[in-house]
C-alpha cells in the first residue's frame, strides 16, 4: 500500500514537472475560427486605407512639378486625328461574304 | 480570402471609375461625325448642310496632302534616327520639319471645328453637349 501510494506520489511529482516545462498549445480547432475573424478586419482595414486614399488624392489637388512628362498630354493632340483619315488608311471592305453558288445558296 | 482579394481590387474599380482628364480645347469644339449624327435632332436646314459638308471637304483635302507630307518627313527622322552616332543638328532640323507640318494640320483642323461651330447655334451647341 506504501508502495502504491509513493509510485502515485513520484507520478504526480513528475506530472507537475511535465506541466510546468511543456508550453502551452492552442487547440488545433481555434485557428481557422480566429483567421475567419481575422480576414474581414484586414480587408476592411485596407478598404478604409484605399478609400482614405482615393479621397486625399481627389480632393488634393497634384503640385504642378508632380505632373510627370509620361502622363502629360498636349492640348491640341487630338487636333491630329482629323475626320475621315480612318478612310484614307484603310481599304473597304466591298462584299465580305459571298454566297456559296455551289451549295444552291441563294440569300 | 474572397473578401481581401474584392478589398484589394475595390482601388481599381475606383481609379478606373474616376473621370478622364479634361479636354480643355476639345470640350468646347463639336467634330463634323457628331454634328452629322444628329443633324436631324439639331434641325440642320439643307443650306446648312451644304456649308458643313464645304467646309469639311476643303478641310480634308488640305489633310490629306499635309498628312503625305508628314509622313515623309517623319520617315526621313526615322532614318537620321537609325544611323550611329546619331546627327543632333541633322535630326533637330528634321523634327522642326515634322513639327511644322503638325502645326500646319492641327491649325487646319482648329479652323474647321471653329467654322463648325459658328455654324451652330447656342441651343444647337447646348444640344450637342448632352448628345456628346
């Protein structure tokens, strides 16, 4: 009977040992339940930041040097694209598609 | 993941919605396809017509022959361009060339869209604003 109960002793003894060395583990459950969560306040996050974003840049206007040369468009570029040059670089088409006498098409 | 991929895509949407950069010029002009197009909307009279299509017509000719031109002088730069080392002073002149006949066809067409215009009454330029 001694017996038993010192082995229960040492057991518990080492059980409060184990205990205290082992690090604590989260249960393998509760992750995706957190990123659920998790998901829609990083998108919300950034969709607050996108939207704060767009508005500071609408409503401030750009600083004249900030205008870069690539986005820059003369004002009278579209005076280049006169009426009717797409006729004058293209051929017309006459008759896309003929019917097929062969097959008794007649429409 | 669904919903940070439509957060991450809403900017685009957003960017691609916003309104194009103003035409300072071109917004205060109508091209003769658009006055054409609704000629029957603006109650274009047959004389009216007439003075359009004359005034078009002058205007196309001269483009097409500036336009030639252009073209040539443009391939003359792209050949001065190809040579190594490049002719500052030779491709300069070129371009001043080019940009002469630029001149020349935008200043050609400015006069049409002016002439056009004049042609058009307040309520008719009004009405061809919203048609735009």
């Amino acid at each position: 009977m001694n017996e038993d109960d010192d082995l229960r002793e040492a057991f518990a003894r080492l059980r409060e040992v184990d205990a205290q060395q082992t690090p604590r583990i989260a249960m393998p459950c509760a992750q995706p339940q957190r990123r659920r969560f998790m998901m829609p306040a990083i998108a919300a996050v950034l969709l607050l930041m996108t939207i704060a974003l767009v508005y500071v840049s609408r409503t401030k206007p750009a600083p004249v040097d900030a205008i870069r040369i690539e986005t820059w468009r003369a004002p009278t570029d579209f005076l280049l694209k006169t009426p009717g040059s797409d006729l004058t670089s293209s051929v017309p088409r006459l008759q896309p598609q003929l019917p097929d006498i062969r097959k008794g098409d007649r429409s | 993941m669904r919903v940070a991929i439509a957060a991450l895509l809403f900017p685009i949407a957003l960017f691609a919605q916003a309104p194009p950069q103003d035409d300072p010029i071109g917004r205060f002009l109508f091209p003769p396809e658009l006055i054409m197009a609704h000629a029957q909307e603006l109650g274009l009279q047959d004389k009216d017509r007439v003075a359009i299509k004359d005034e078009v017509g002058k205007a196309q000719s001269k483009f097409f022959d500036l336009q030639w031109q252009a073209k040539e002088e443009t391939d003359k730069m792209v050949k001065l361009l190809q040579q190594s080392p490049a002719d500052e002073a030779k491709i300069l002149a070129q371009a001043d060339r080019v940009m002469a006949l630029e001149r020349d066809i935008k200043r050609t067409h400015l006069t049409l869209l002016v002439r056009l215009r004049n042609m058009l009454s307040p309520e008719q330029q009004a009405q061809l604003q919203r048609l735009r």
